[in-house]
C-alpha cells in the first residue's frame, strides 16, 4: 500500500521527521506508524472531529488536524512549547488540562461541537491513567469511531521509550482490551524514519 499523503501533509512530515528533530525526541512517533495512521483515516474514518491526549510538542496534534475535516483538540497538562508545530496545523485547538479528571471529557466535548470521531491517547502511561481515562472518553467516541493509543508495542520498553520503562504500561491494557483491534507495529524492513522498536499504535473500533 503507498502510504503517499495529501500535500500538506507530506510538507509536515519532511518538516517533523528530520534528524534533528528525531534526535532530540521532538516527534515521538515512527514515520511508518504515523504515516499509515494518517492513511486509514483519509481513506476509511474520514474523521470530522479528533481528540488527542498528551500533545507535548504539538507535532502530532498537527498531523492529526491535517487528517481531520473539522476539528481537532489536544490536551496536556504541561505547556511544552507548541508554537512550532502549530503552523503546519488546521482547526486545532490546544488545553492545558488535566486528561483524567471527572467532567474534563465534557468540557471538551461542548467546545467539539459533536462527538469524537478519533480519539488518540498518548498522555499518562500508568495502568491506572489509561483505565480512568478510557472510562472517561470511549463514551464521547461515536459509534463506528476509533480510539487510538500509542505505545502499545511490550518491545518498546527497551528501545528509546525505555527511559520510562516502569511507566509504559499500555501494552498490558491493550492486550486485555477486547474488539475489534489492529496493530500498526513499524519493523525494520522498512525505509521510514524513527527509532526502532518503537512505541507501535493500537486501533480499537468503537
Ligand atoms: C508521550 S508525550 C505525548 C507525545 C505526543 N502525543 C506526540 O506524539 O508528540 C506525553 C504527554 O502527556 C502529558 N500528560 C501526562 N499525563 C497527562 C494527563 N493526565 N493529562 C494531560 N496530559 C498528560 C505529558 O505532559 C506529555 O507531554
């Protein structure tokens, strides 16, 4: 499958996914994973509207928004720097919040405007964050949308998301989740950019 992306797009990965960016951990994710991501939603979610957890540099609330018809949201309780990766976004809007708490689901949900078409989740990666959470927002997820998470790769532990490796605990959650799943798992055949293993991306069909 050609995993060739809309103009727009392909101008934020080659701006994203350069050396020095991926040295300093500025992109968290693997061209390959993020590429074919970005592919299934264009071509098979067509999502209105999205919603990240964890934005850190903003690099992939960018990505997302250029995936995404109407509007995305990211959320972080930490304001890491995001004005770079803002100019290469559309319609997204950035919280810093808290993604766990009681009632934040729904003050997000009243400033989407409708219901969650994708919700990505890559903030607090303790076993106990991703449960709160997925209780919290799988119920804002439209039916027939997709709850993404990141990192669900047991592999990535070792490689250089490993400078955490008590914390990532999202492939015990993973594996436990039952539906419909599917796993985008970068390997070393192919030619894309990033760290390998790298945090592989889970998508569970509402
Ligand atoms: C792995 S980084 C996110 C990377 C980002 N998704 C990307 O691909 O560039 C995790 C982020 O989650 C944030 N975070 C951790 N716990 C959180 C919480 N409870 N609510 C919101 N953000 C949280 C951290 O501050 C950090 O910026």
């Amino acid at each position: 499958m050609s995993l060739q992306l809309p103009p727009l797009l392909e101008a934020a990965i080659e701006a994203f996914f350069t050396p020095e960016h991926i040295a300093a951990n500025d992109i968290q994710q693997h061209e390959w994973e993020m590429r074919s991501l970005l592919k299934l939603m264009l071509d098979v979610l067509k999502p209105e509207r999205t919603v990240e957890l964890g934005t850190y540099k903003g690099f992939t609330a960018a990505l997302l928004s250029l995936a995404t018809s109407e509007k995305t949201i990211s959320l972080d309780i930490t304001d890491y720097g995001t004005d770079y990766a803002k100019q290469y976004a559309r319609n997204l809007q950035l919280f810093l919040t808290d993604a766990a708490i009681d009632g934040v689901e729904q003050v997000i949900g009243n400033h989407l405007g409708g219901p969650i078409d994708l919700l990505y989740i890559d903030d607090g990666h303790y076993y106990e964050t991703i449960v709160k959470e997925f209780a919290l927002w799988s119920p804002m997820v439209r039916s027939g949308g997709w709850i993404v998470f990141h990192d669900i790769n047991p592999l990535a532990n070792i490689g250089p998301h490993g400078t955490q490796p008590d914390s990532i605990q999202v492939p015990r959650f993973w594996k436990e989740l039952n539906g419909d799943k599917t796993e985008l798992i970068a390997n070393a055949q192919n030619k894309y950019r990033g760290h390998l293993p790298h945090g592989g991306i889970g998508i569970l069909k509402v």
